[in-house]
C-alpha cells in the first residue's frame, strides 16, 4: 500500500462557524472537498498532536463515504491510532467521552446537528481537542488558515473498511480500532446517575417515559439506555431507527419539528416525562404531562435540584449560560452562591471554565445542557438528569415548574427565527441595532420602558481570548431583554434569531403560555429593528 501526495487546490469557505464547518451535502461530495479538510485539521495539529484521534458521525447521508476518505487521509498522515464508531456512528457526547477517555489528542465529528440530512440536504464536519470540546476560536482559524494555503494532502490507498466494532487494522504506522458507539457512553452514564434508583421507579409504574429518538444518532442510545437498562418498554421509545435522511424529518427537537411528542404531551395519555433529542445526540427537549419545560427553565431547574442527581453531590461550584440564554439560571445561582458566567453561543466556549473547574453545568438556550463530564451538550444526559430529580422528588415537572417559578420569578422565554434572509440585509439590522442606543434609551413598550442597548463583548476569564460582536442586546429596565444575533450554523441563506425575555414575578400571571405572553414584544422587537422594512417579513419563520 502506497502514500500518495495528492495535488490540490483550496476551496472557498471552509470556514468553521458557531460548531464546525457546515454546507450543502454536495459541496462535502466534490472530489478532494473532505480529504482537503481533513489535511488542514492535521496540519493545525502540532507533531505531538498526531498520536491518538477519535472519529465518529451521526450517520446521516454522505457519512459512510467521508469516513472512509478521512481514515486515508489520517493514515496518509501516519497518525498513530485512530478509534472510530462503528459504521462510522457516534453521537457528540459519546465522540467527546471517548476523546477523554482514551485520552486521545483530538476527534473529528462528523455532523450538522439538527439541519435535516439527505441528498440535497445538509452536511458538516468539526474538530474537537483533547478535552473533548469543539475547537475554540484559535484553532478553528487555523484549520481555516490551513485550508486556505493547501497544495497537497497525504492519501493511503487503504481498501474500504469494514467498520464492525471490535475490528482492528494496521496500516503502515496506523493501528485503527473500531469501538461499539454506545458502550463506553453507556458505561459513562452509569457512574453519573443512580440507574438502580431510576430503574426502580420506571420499573414499578411510578415514573414513566416516553422519548423520540427522531430517526436520528441517538435511537441506539436510548435502546440501550432507557430500554435495556433502565426499563422503558419499546412503545415508549419512538422514531428509535436512525435513518440517514432522519425520515425526511427536521432532527431538531422543539415544539415546532417535534410536533407529535409535544402533542402527546399535552394529551389524555402523556408520559410524566416526554423528551427528544437531535441528530447528533447533543440537544434535548424535556416536558412533563402537560408542561413544556423550556431550555432555559430546565437549566435553571437542573441548577436548583442538583441535589437530586448523583454527579453534582459534591456541589456545582459554578455554572454557565450562554448570553441568549435566558437569566432564570443567575437567580437560582445566586441563591446558591455560586458564580455564574455568561458566554458567547456555541459550546466552545464553555470548554475553557469546564477545564478549569470553574462550573460544572452548563446550558443554552437552543435545547443544550450539559456537565463536566464530557465537553459537549449531551441530549440523553440531560433526559436523565431530569429522570433523577423527578425520582427523588415525586412531584410533577409542571409542579417543580410552578414551585420555581413562584421563588424565582418566570423568565417568559422564546425565541424568533427569521430563516431564508439575504445575508447582507441580515448584517444591516444588526448593524443599525448596534449603533441605536441613543434613539432607543427610553422607549417605551408596555410598561417597560429600555435602559440599555449594548453589543456582547466576551472576554475567556481563563485565556484572556476576546470575542467580539457576540450579538445585540437591548435591556428593559426591569431586566427584561431582546437580544438580537446572526445563526453560524446555516448552509445557505441568513437567519436572524432574536431572543424574548420578560421577567414575571407576580405568581398570579406566571402560568400563561410563553410564546403567547411574549407576543407583543415580538412585534416590538420587529419594529425597532426595522425587520419587516428590511425583509418583507411581518412574522418570523419559527418561534420557538
Ligand atoms: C445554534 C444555536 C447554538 C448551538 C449551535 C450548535 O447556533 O443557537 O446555541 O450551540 O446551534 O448546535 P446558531 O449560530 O445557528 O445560532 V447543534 O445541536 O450543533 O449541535
Ligand atoms: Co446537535
């Protein structure tokens, strides 16, 4: 078997955004396409970098192919030992766990989350490090600065693989290990939670379950985990078979794409827990009978009852929100007395506070919680976090909703998506938002009157690294807010995503609906950015 230096050129735009490079399938199908990548990914790497990596994908279209072309690059590269999923499968979390665990020196995932996957549809491969975090910033610019000076990468002319777990190849100097996707996750979940405790009470009849496994990445997780371990029966584990078109479905579990779980939740037969998960295993919906539990409220609520969940007994120490996020999880922190740090969206840059031991839950408002376990989101984690506490407490999630309401105060929280934007009138708004303080300060909307327009600026407490232009935030003077960012995550056209937040104290008005509480500052928000001006747009595309 030969090394080949193969000729290239650079692509245009291969360039990492808010989690990895994202793109239309058939852009990732041009020839040399992913093997270029790949090489860049290997070139970032430092010599001491090429001795262990982890590859896996949420095995949605296309990904069987890329595998193969990454495996021969990464042996072209004569990188020591590569562990990969079998058929190529792995969710994020289990791709981050398996870094950590075999102390590899990086992984490459290979996924666009919850974009829906199919031909014509999407595609996206990210690096993550040796903590098991996607890559921060720095790293993500020098992959792109690698991709934009390419000439060459290195290409073993292996045969196609096999990859049944427990197969193992040697290639030159490469050892390629192929490992079951869900066992070391499995595992990994057992030290964390009191499966015994959990088991017991879906076992009796006294906690029960339902979970959509959407068609995508984590339907084998599930199985393993909700079915075989911890007793839920296989009628309560929908859409379990991962697809790799996910059905032709949208694999992004929220009140619109997951319609038919919300809707069961909302019924006569509803489960006391209903939750889904995306394509790639990192986000989750949780709800309980006839409650939707929105990210932000799980988050806070996860905070408020860590007690209850075998991993945090020793105490949170500190926690982390992403800016949009809503500001429910400061107040049970400050109860706590802990820290609680606020960070740009995407979780990468909660990679750094992870590290340190700084904070030890995490969250965003886009469906994603997570722990210090691994340094990723985790959707079935965050399942059985909420498994735990409602075990311990035998009350309700709409209970443990109301009571935290009553002692924090509701954060009413939604989110607007205007999809299919011309990127350019996209920049506009948030450049004419940025530079309207003066015309805003003290307009008036309801009640509220705003106190502050501000552009988020972060600065890592750890590295010092600063991010500039994390979005637009426009604050009531109840602590109420808009805020106002681009998505990093699409493929083709803009999505303007503005985030709703109005703080309820008073317990009478906590139990309306948020997307219909939320209704008039909507329309506010519309009009002070000039959104229907600029876009034609009168009403966002999703509200989440
Ligand atoms: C979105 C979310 C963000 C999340 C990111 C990746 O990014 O808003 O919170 O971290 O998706 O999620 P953006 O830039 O489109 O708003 V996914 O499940 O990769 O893993
Ligand atoms: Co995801």
């Amino acid at each position: 078997m030969d090394i080949q230096a193969v000729a290239t050129q650079p692509f245009d735009g291969q360039k990492p955004g808010t989690s990895g490079l994202r793109k239309k399938v058939d852009v990732f199908q041009q020839p040399h396409y992913v093997a270029n990548f790949t090489q860049a990914i290997v070139n970032a790497l430092s010599p001491e970098q090429r001795g262990r990596l982890v590859v896996g994908g949420d095995g949605r279209y296309f990904n069987a192919e890329a595998i193969q072309v990454i495996l021969k690059v990464l042996v072209g590269n004569g990188i020591r030992e590569v562990l990969v999923g079998a058929d190529g499968i792995l969710s994020t979390p289990a791709v981050s766990n398996l870094i950590r665990k075999s102390k590899a020196d990086g992984g490459i995932v290979l996924s666009a989350s919850h974009n829906p996957g199919g031909p014509g549809k999407d595609f996206g491969i990210k690096f993550n490090n040796a903590s098991g975090s996607p890559a921060p910033e720095n790293i993500t610019q020098a992959i792109y600065d690698q991709t934009r000076s390419i000439s060459e990468y290195q290409w073993a002319d292996l045969p196609e693989l096999k990859l049944e777990a427990g197969s193992e190849y040697t290639f030159l100097d490469t050892k390629i290990r192929v490992v079951d996707s869900v066992d070391d996750y499995a595992a990994l979940m057992q030290t964390l939670f009191d499966f015994d405790r959990i088991g017991d009470a879906i076992r009796s009849g006294g906690l029960s379950v339902c979970f959509d496994g959407m068609h995508a990445v984590t339907g084998p997780y599930a199985r393993r985990i909700f079915g075989d371990l911890l007793g839920v029966s296989q009628d309560r584990l929908w859409n379990c078979d991962a697809l790799t078109d996910f059905g032709g479905g949208h694999p992004d579990p929220n009140r619109v794409y997951a319609k038919t779980l919300y809707d069961f939740m909302m019924g006569e037969s509803a489960t006391d827990l209903g939750a889904a998960s995306d394509g790639d295993g990192d986000r989750n919906m949780i709800m309980g009978r006839g409650a939707f539990v929105s990210p932000s409220d799980s988050l806070a609520l996860i905070a408020q009852h860590h007690q209850s969940i075998p991993q945090f007994k020793s105490g949170l120490v500190g926690v982390a929100r992403s800016m949009p996020t809503s500001t429910a999880l400061d107040r049970v922190a400050q109860h706590l007395n802990i820290s609680c740090y606020e960070t740009p969206t995407g979780w990468k840059f909660f990679g750094n506070l992870l590290d340190q031991g700084l904070v030890r839950l995490c969250g965003e408002e886009s469906f994603g919680t997570s722990g210090d376990h691994v340094r990723e989101k985790d959707g079935v984690w965050t399942v059985l976090c909420w498994l735990s506490i409602l075990a311990d407490k035998q009350v309700s999630a709409q209970e443990l909703l109301a009571q935290h309401w009553t002692s924090f105060g509701r954060s009413y929280y939604c989110r607007h998506d205007y999809e299919g934007l011309d990127a350019d009138k996209a920049q506009t708004i948030i450049d004419q938002l940025a530079g309207a303080k003066g015309k805003l300060l003290g307009r008036k909307m309801g009640a509220m009157s705003v106190a502050d327009v501000n552009v988020f600026r972060y600065e890592d407490p750890v590295d010092g690294s600063v991010s500039e232009n994390q979005g637009v935030r426009v604050v009531f003077d109840d602590h109420s807010r808009v805020v106002y960012r681009l998505s990093g995550t699409g493929t083709d056209s803009a999505t303007l995503r503005v985030y709703l937040e109005q703080i309820e104290r008073d317990a009478q008005n906590q139990g309306a609906d948020a997307i219909v509480y939320n209704e008039s500052l909507g329309q506010f928000a519309n009009d002070i950015a000039d959104i229907q001006a600029t876009t034609g747009l009168s009403e966002p595309t999703v509200k989440t």
